[in-house]
C-alpha cells in the first residue's frame, strides 16, 4: 500500500495508463544495482531514483574529477576528489530520501560480479570500456539477472536491453571483445549523448520492474542507437546468436 506522501510524489507516473499503484509498488520493491557513476550513471541514477526504485546500488571505484563535470550531471563541483558512490548517494538522498542507497567503491570483477548483481533485480551497465562490459553480461547471464548495456563516444551512442533465456545478449551483437576501440578520453562526448542513453538504461529498467515488458514471440531483441551529428535514431533487430554462449539459456526459458 502506498502512503499519501508517495501517492503524491508519483502521481505522475501512477497515472499512466497500464502502470498504476501496483506498478509503482512493483517500483518501490524493485532494486537495481548502476555500474559505473559517469555519464551513463549520473542520469540513470537521477531517473530511477527520481521514479521511486525502493533499492538501488552505486558502484564505482573512482573519485571525482573536475573533466567529469562537463557530463556525470549526479555529482556538484564542491565534492572533487571525492568518491562517485558516495557523491551519488548524496544527490540521490536529497532527491528522494525514502530510497535504501547501497554504496560500494570498488571495481568489479569476475570474482565479485556474482555475488553483487544477484542481490538485485536489475542491473545498469554504465561503465566506460569493453571489458567491463563483457564481465557484467556474463555475470548476468549466470546469475539470470537481467540488464541495460550501452556505450557512447563523440556524438553517439547505442543502447541494449538484455533478459537472460528471453532475449539475445551483448555477445549476440559483438561475439568477441572488441580491441583498440577509442575512448571518451580520445575522442570526447557531449554530455547529452550519456544523458540520452542513461536515461533509455533507466526506462529500460523501469518498464521491466513495473511488468510492462514482454519477451518478442521471435526471442529476437533490438539495438538502439542514436546519432547526435544527424539527430537520427535507428532500432535495429538482434536476432538470438543460436552459437553465442546465452543459447543454453533459452531451452530452459
Ligand atoms: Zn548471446
């Protein structure tokens, strides 16, 4: 049952059709753990906790510096030096001080990926290079936990949404790591290109949470990518990788 002050904090996403109290109460039972409190994280962040997630973990092992001010919009110029979990908590807490904040300054690996991510319902990937974004997609795929990957750079950026045995995965799209790929730090990024694709993580985790999402009859899944030099989207099928390592998942879906 929602209390009055929450009936009126949510109001507006309680009106919307289909989602309703017991979608916003699905919300406030819902967890999400966001990897990485950058770009991608500052505005996932700022809109699931905004939405009333009840639980949400903020992992990141580095501190804030004054370059990351011109996109990670979660955290304020009085606070470099300072870690990005702890940083975001901040923000977060005054945002909506209802919310359990579980901060973790650390990076994660292979070892500690398990047992972090099944401790939630969803995971936000929002770190800023290929491996880690190949770890925390096998990590999920063997916790069966589902996720929201995406990656910028310059003026664009892409999106996934993955649910372990239901959709295709990351390595479905890009089987093998990619090597001497370009990083923000070579060749920038405006900041509305995180802020935009953040922001479709978080929608991707809200719709989830709140059961408006529903598998394709195909299995099939999409990528979505934005091009800020043309202002143009494009959604791509994925059609599941029958040689990809997520196969042994479908069967039993
Ligand atoms: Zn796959």
């Amino acid at each position: 049952m929602l209390s009055q002050e929450q009936r009126e904090r949510y109001q507006r996403n309680i009106l919307i059709p289909g989602f309703g109290e017991s979608g916003q109460e699905r919300l406030l039972d819902g967890s999400v753990c966001i990897v990485g409190l950058g770009g991608l994280g500052s505005s996932a962040a700022l809109y699931l906790a905004a939405a009333g997630v009840g639980r949400l973990g903020l992992i990141d092992s580095d501190t804030l510096e004054l370059s990351n001010l011109q996109r990670q919009v979660v955290h304020t110029t009085d606070r470099l030096g300072m870690s990005k979990a702890r940083s975001a908590e901040m923000t977060l807490r005054a945002l909506n001080p209802g919310l359990t904040l579980q901060t973790a300054q650390i990076r994660v690996t292979a070892e500690n990926a398990g047992d972090l991510f099944s401790a939630y319902d969803f995971v936000v990937e929002a770190t800023d290079n290929f491996a880690a974004k190949f770890l925390i997609n096998d990590a999920c795929l063997e916790c069966r936990t589902p996720f929201a990957t995406a990656g910028i750079l310059a003026l664009a950026g892409q999106m996934m949404f993955v649910v372990p045995g239901k959709t295709p995965c990351l390595r479905c799209a890009v089987p093998v790591e990619p090597l001497g790929v370009p990083t923000t730090g070579e060749l920038g990024v405006l900041g509305a290109v995180p802020g935009v694709l953040g922001s479709l993580e978080a929608l991707a985790a809200i719709r989830f949470l709140a059961g408006l999402w529903k598998p394709a009859a195909d299995g099939s899944g999409a990528v979505l990518s934005v091009d800020g030099e043309s202002l143009r989207w494009r959604t791509t099928r994925l059609p599941r990788n029958p040689s990809c390592r997520c196969a042994m998942l479908w069967s039993i879906s």
